[in-house]
C-alpha cells in the first residue's frame, strides 16, 4: 500500500514537471527510471486533460526524425492541459546522449528511462504494441488511451487525437 | 491444462490492463503479424544472400522447422543480441532446423544497413546461414513483421509454432532467465509442442521500403 503511494507520488511529482536543479539542466534534463506502473501512474495523475506519452530512444532515426512535431504538438497544447511523459528506451549507458539530446529538443522537464522486463513494459501500455519504437500514445484527462501508434507518428493524426483527447473530459463533463 | 488456465489468465490480466489504459484506439494500429498455427508466407521469393546467390525461403527450409529471422546491422538491439542469434543459427541450422536471417530495412534510410555491411559482418561474424537482402521489404509485410530483431519458427509441419524474441534480457547476455527462442528450437526440432507461442521486446522498427 505505501509502496504503492510511493510510485504513485513519484509518477505525480514528475508529472508535475517539477523543473530540475542547475546542474541536472546542464546535462539535460532529469531522466529516472520507471516502470510501466510507474509511468501509467504518471499519466493517471490528476491535473492534466490529456496526455501524450512517447517512448523514444537516441539511436532509433524516426524517434529522432518525429521528436521535433511531438515537441511543436506539446508546446502548442500544454497551456490547454496537454501534460507530456517522455520515456527513453535507450540502455542505462546511454542516458548521457539521451540527456543531451532532450536538451537540444528543448525539453524542460523531467521524463523516464524505461525500466523493467520489456514483455511487461510493452503489453502494459498496449497489448497491440508490437514493441518497435518509437510508440506514440494519447490519453484524455480520466486515462483512456485514445490513440496509438507505432513508428514515426503523422504529427497531423497526433494533433487531432490531442484535441479529441482534451475535447473527451469537456464532453463527459458537459454530459455529465 | 495448467498452461491453458495460466494462458487464460495472462489474457485475462493484460484485458485488464489494456481496459484500464483506455478504449478504442483510433489510430493505425501494427500489422496483425502471423498467428500461431499459420504457414510462411512468400516462401518462393528468391532473396540475394551475403554470398551472392539468391535464396528462399523454401530453399532452406529444414526437416525438423524452420526458423526466420528479421534483422538487420545497424539497430542496437540486434546488435545486442547479435552473438548470440549467430550461435543459435549456426548450431540449429546443422541440427534439422532452416536458418535463414532476412534485412528488410531500406538503407536509404540507415546506411549502415546495405548490402557490403551486411557481408562484412556475416564475415567477421562466421555466419554459416544465409543472410539476405529483402528488397522490396515486402517479405517483413507479409509476416507482419514490425520490429528487428524478431523471430519466426515454423515447425517440420511448417506451421508458426513460435513468434518473438530471442530472449528475456537484449542488454546482459549474463542475466536471461528466459531463453525463448532456444526453448521453442528444442520443442521444435523434438516435434513438441512449444509452451511460449509469443513473446514481446523492445526493437527497431522496420525501415521499410516505400511500396511499389
């Protein structure tokens, strides 16, 4: 049960965004390991209208080659509650390129490094993930995943799936 | 019995998660890929191997299965699995079982997946299968397969009797507990049914070739 708060928390607090420290954002922004619990928790945590999770590596070209519309789409809907979870693929050797290369993209806040048995990770997320990277998914604000896909995203079906995702809680509201 | 009623709640759990995650996923969706049971498709393809000759499916199609694998030079996940995809390949291919390994990836798109790196490294590796070119990519689309490296084993019957990974652990050779591929390659080649039909990890996405 604490342990249980305790991922919980974790999963909020980086929800959250917390903004890292002076020396985590000279390498880059803060990358921690997470389990497929631990990141389903961070995009079940309250306070966002919808979420849009990406898993990506340093070393996979279309992660690299669609980061940049992810990016634009995030910027662009964060004010209207579009919360962003970044989860690197990449091995624990890696993490420093994977830091640099969230600097370069911009990224301010803090995200993951996968973690834990693939099979789990991958069926946790979606059982129709084959597993290939990189893997885009778009939850609205109760954690209904309302979009999936996998390899290089079409930052078009993207946008419109994030604002079905935020439109999702105004008409459950407005039904409710 | 004990499997089935294992099978039926792995199911049951992963329905569970899959609900809890969300519902209809609108978005395009992976290939459906081959489903236990099925038969290789486009067996007669002749694909140029690292030797030059083209081969097929069919060609090395061995009396006890046959085992098809999706790889590729440049993905790190095949190269962290690589050792040890070349050590099941050249001991099974000797034992009965067809090896034939197969590049899909467009080296338009990533270089170091052309056909000389292909041969230098079947070379320093002592890769005693065929390793071919696919080169339309058509073959990996009409597995359905989505990811390197990702392994297809037919049984004697030439039915999927596996489909998946190689094993539990791409990064430490060291720490697998679960050796997939192997374990369905000693069912296969007893005639038993294998236990794990299906298995996931993470890899590279296919560079496919765009579609003629």
């Amino acid at each position: 049960m604490l342990a249980a708060a305790g991922i919980a928390a974790a999963g909020i607090a980086l929800a959250a965004g917390a903004p890292a420290s002076g020396a985590a954002r000279r390498g880059g922004p803060v990358i921690r390991p997470a389990t497929a619990r631990q990141i389903l928790a961070a995009v079940r945590a309250p306070g966002a209208r919808a979420v849009v999770l990406n898993v990506w590596a340093t070393w996979c070209v279309p992660c690299r080659e669609e980061f940049p519309d992810v990016m634009r789409i995030v910027a662009a809907y964060r004010g209207r509650g579009l919360r962003p979870v970044l989860v690197s693929a990449d091995f624990d050797d890696q993490v420093p390129a994977a830091r640099r290369f969230l600097r370069e993209q911009g990224v301010d806040f803090p995200s993951y490094l996968k973690s834990g048995d693939d099979m789990e990770f991958i069926n946790a997320l979606s059982p129709r993930w084959s597993g290939a990277l990189p893997a885009t998914f778009v939850y609205d604000g109760s954690g209904r995943l309302e979009y999936f896909h996998e390899g290089r995203v079409p930052p078009l079906d993207l946008e419109r799936a994030v604002q079905r995702a935020l439109g999702n809680i105004a008409g459950r509201k407005k039904g409710a | 019995m004990q499997l089935r009623v294992l099978d039926r709640w792995v199911f049951g759990f992963w329905t569970a998660l899959a609900v809890m995650g969300g519902g209809p996923v609108k978005a395009q969706e992976a290939p459906p890929g081959l489903a236990p049971g099925d038969p290789a498709p486009m067996t007669d393809v002749k694909m140029k191997n690292v030797d030059g000759r083209e081969i097929s499916i069919a060609d090395v199609q061995g009396t006890k299965g046959t085992l098809v694998i999706f790889s590729c030079n440049a993905c790190p996940w095949a190269k962290a699995w690589e050792k040890r995809i070349v050590a099941l390949g050249n001991t099974w291919h000797k034992k009965g079982v067809g090896v034939i390994v197969v590049n899909s990836n467009d080296p338009d798109k990533v270089a170091e997946d052309d056909y000389a790196t292909m041969q230098k490294r079947a070379k320093q590796r002592g890769i005693s299968y065929p390793y071919v070119v696919d080169a339309t990519s058509d073959v990996a689309r009409a597995f359905g397969a989505a990811h390197t490296p990702e392994a297809f084993l037919f049984g004697a019957d030439g039915k999927l009797a596996y489909h998946g990974t190689i094993d539990d652990n791409a990064k430490e050779p060291g720490k697998v507990k679960t050796r997939y591929l192997e374990d369905a390659l000693r069912a296969v080649a007893a005639g038993r049914e294998v236990a794990v039909k299906e298995t996931k990890a993470l890899g590279c996405s296919i560079k496919f070739r765009p579609k003629a």
